[in-house]
C-alpha cells in the first residue's frame, strides 16, 4: 500500500497601503515599483488551501471552492507548480535525501472562507495558500520570503501574504527576480490597535481586471514614470517608518495620498480606467470631513481610505476610533450597513 502525503496551510488577505500597479517583467511578474501592505485577520479572510500527492495520480488537479478548475499548461498556476517541485529537487539533492518524492502529481483543493461577492481579490491569498501547503507536504525549509519568489509568479500581490501584519514587497533590481521579494516590516502584534473596515460598495465584477489594466497603464500613463521614480521610493521609508513608530497621522496622509494616485494612474491610462463610482468618491468627502473636523479638534487624523481596482473602500484607523467610524459611515449610507465589516480586529474585538 503506498503512502498518501497531505498538507494544508491557509494565507489570509492583505490590501496596500502603497499600491502595487505596473509590471517590468511581465512573466516573472517583476513590479515597477515597491509596494507595502497590511495583512487582514486570518479568520475573517483567508484562502485554506490542502495538497495532496499519491503515485496513482496521473496529472495534476486543482479545485476552486470545491469546483475542478483548469491547470493551463504555460499558466502561472503550473508556474508556481512546477517552481515548486524544482525547489524540492533541490532540496533533495543537497541534502542528499531519498528522491523517490521529486515529482508527483498533486491534487489541489483550495477554498476561501469570504464570498466572492466581498468584491476582494482572492488571487493573493490563494497562491499564497497554495505555495505555502506544498512547502509544508513537500517538508522544505523554506523562509516565507523564498515562498514569496514563487508565490510572486502566481500573482504579484500574493507575495505579501505569506506574513502576517505589515508587509513590503521589494520590488528588486535583478532581471532573474531573485531579489524580488516580500519581508515583514512588523508584525501584528507591533500595533495591534490597527482595524481594517471594508465597506463593500459593489460586489460587481470590475470591468478591467489588474493584470491588463495596470499593463495598459505602464505602456500609456506618463504619470506612472513619475510616480515609480519620484514618488514611491519616499512613501515606502515614510510609511515603513509611521508604522514602526505607531505614528497614524502620518500611516493615514501616505495611505490616501498612495490610494489616490494609483486612482491618478488608471485614470491617465490610454483609454482611462476608473474603479471607483460616486459611492466610493462620497465615502472620501466623509472621511476628509472626518479627519478635518478631528484635525481641527486638536486630536490629529482618525481614518484612512484606500481603494484597490474596484469601488469598494478600506478604512483603516485605530480601534478606538472604529465604533465611531462604523455609525458615521452607517448613518450617511443605512441602506449598506449590513456590508461594513471590520475585518483586521486583530485581536478579536469585531465592531459590527
Ligand atoms: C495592490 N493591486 O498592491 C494593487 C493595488 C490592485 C490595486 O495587486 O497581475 O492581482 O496577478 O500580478 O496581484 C492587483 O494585482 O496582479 C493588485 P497580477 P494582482 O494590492
């Protein structure tokens, strides 16, 4: 009787504060510029992904939220696939193991435990959980920085997601990608105090998916030159520093500054692409009248909006200020407010 190998791992979700959005290599997907983000609480948002590996296989499967999904042979699924059974092998070879477990044939199984509907990407989270669970069946030693090289070619944004709190994804110089890479800047328990509400403002599908909006961007928008040289690299030691200071007025400035210039970007794509609609625009007026108002009141910002390719907001802010923020928000938009949900709580305290 042969032996049957089974992992699971699960990854959760992260959204930018500094928006990833162009490519410079668009099959090792290299970033034109670095990007940072903070990772959502694992048990309100997460992929769960378990692989499974026999000799009786014949080929390899995946599953999606329990339906059969295609392994496209060039794809970036067989590219993570395959990248990790090299890691493997070399793995076996230095440290001169039995090779008898090089190259089976894994079948997959991945779900999420947020609805698609939620209007969030489950690419990062999903790669993440794969790349993450064939570590753990195939035993490899892997730091989470070497599974995000891998995770990185299923989908940019998947890198980030095999930390925990506050994640950079160095955007790297070396055309291999080798150096291409996430690292966490701290971890949640750093500032533990930091909540993530996400105000779905329409869970329709978007009408430019990332993947060919942002390359559109990157042959058209002559802003996007502007901002990879000029403006990213200065956000990211700012915001890495506010966040190792636990300074949010600064966090707060950087954050929404980010969010509307990726918004700049697309619009200044060849044709422009707009992600938000007015619902998501009246959610900015009230969190500038917010923070204004609190500015005023000497009590400095109290709320960050950021918006990724679709009109649905994240707030970020401090959990004190959360209740607040949720019966604001409430009040302007009663219609929804069975579709705010604080998601970071990351240490439980669930708002709504
Ligand atoms: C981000 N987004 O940094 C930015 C902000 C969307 C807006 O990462 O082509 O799905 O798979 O690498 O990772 C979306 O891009 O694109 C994204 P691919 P991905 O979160």
């Amino acid at each position: 009787m042969s032996t049957i190998y089974q992992a699971t791992a699960s990854a959760p979700v992260n959204i930018a504060v500094i928006k990833y959005w162009g490519k410079r290599d668009t099959k090792l997907i290299l970033p034109t510029n670095s990007s940072l983000s903070v990772t959502l609480d694992q048990d309100h948002l997460r992929s769960t992904t378990t692989s499974r590996a026999d000799p009786s296989f014949e080929r390899d499967q995946l599953w999606l939220n329990g339906k059969e999904d295609e392994i496209k042979a060039v794809g970036r699924l067989a590219t993570c696939i395959s990248e990790m059974k090299r890691l493997r092998k070399e793995y076996e070879i230095k440290t001169q193991m039995n090779q008898r477990y090089s190259f089976p044939q894994f079948h997959i199984a991945s779900y999420n435990n947020f609805p698609t509907a939620a209007g969030l990407a489950s690419s990062a989270s999903g790669f993440a959980a794969l790349v993450a669970s064939l570590a753990q069946l195939y035993t490899l030693p892997a730091s989470p920085s070497t599974l995000s090289l891998i995770a990185r070619q299923g989908s940019g944004s998947a890198c980030r997601s095999l930390f925990g709190g506050f994640v950079a994804w160095q955007m790297g110089s070396d055309p291999s990608g080798n150096d291409s890479l996430a690292v966490q800047v701290a971890p949640q328990e750093h500032w533990p105090q930091m909540h993530a509400l996400i105000c779905v403002v329409s869970d329709d599908k978007k009408g430019t998916s990332s993947t060919s909006g942002m390359q559109r961007t990157v042959e058209t928008s002559p802003l996007l030159q502007h901002r990879i040289k000029y403006v990213v690299p200065e956000r990211m030691e700012k915001i890495s520093k506010a966040i190792l200071e636990r300074d949010f007025d600064t966090f707060a400035k950087i954050t929404m500054a980010d969010s509307n210039q990726f918004h700049a970007v697309a619009l200044d794509t060849e044709p422009p692409i707009f992600y938000m609609n007015d619902v998501s625009r009246a959610i900015i007026a009230l969190i500038v009248e917010y923070n204004r108002l609190s500015v005023e009141a000497g009590k400095g910002y109290k709320a960050a909006y950021t918006y990724d390719a679709g009109p649905n907001a994240v707030i970020y802010a401090l959990e004190e200020n959360i209740k607040e923020i949720v019966q604001l928000i409430v009040s302007y938009f009663p219609q929804r407010s069975g579709e705010f949900k604080d998601v970071l709580g990351l240490f439980g305290a669930s708002s709504t």
